[in-house]
C-alpha cells in the first residue's frame, strides 16, 4: 500500500532528515519526497501492510511540519 501526503517541506536536507527518521522508526516503509511537485509530495510504502498516516502526520510535525493525506483519485 502506498499512501501520498501533501507537505510543507522545501529544503532537500530536511527531506533526507525526515525519510531518515521514517525509515529508523517505521522499518517496513519505504519514504520519499517529491520536492519539484507543487505539493511537495511525501510518498510512502508499506512492504508488509498498510501505511498509518497519523502516525507520520504526526512525525513530521514533530519536526516542524505540516503533512496533510491526498485523497485517493483513482
């Protein structure tokens, strides 16, 4: 499963600061940031299951951060 957030972050060092942290914490997501999007998206994958996304809603801003969880389009 893999879910996408909207994000506030727009530096590339706090982008790998946090997948750092995401990846120390929730060891079965994979993270990663799309800084050229306009939403700055984070996207995350869960190997083993489902992605809880108040859980990294509220790691990020932990650091500072907002994240909001994009609707599904599909």
């Amino acid at each position: 499963m893999v879910e996408v957030f909207k994000t506030d972050v727009s530096e590339r060092c706090h982008a790998n600061m946090l997948i750092a942290q995401i990846h120390q914490i929730f060891t079965d997501y994979k993270a990663n940031f799309d800084l050229e999007d306009c939403d700055r998206i984070l996207r995350v994958k869960c190997a083993n299951g489902t992605v809880h996304p108040p859980c990294l809603i509220e790691l990020l801003k932990d650091f500072g951060f907002h994240a909001e969880l994009l609707p599904d389009t599909w």
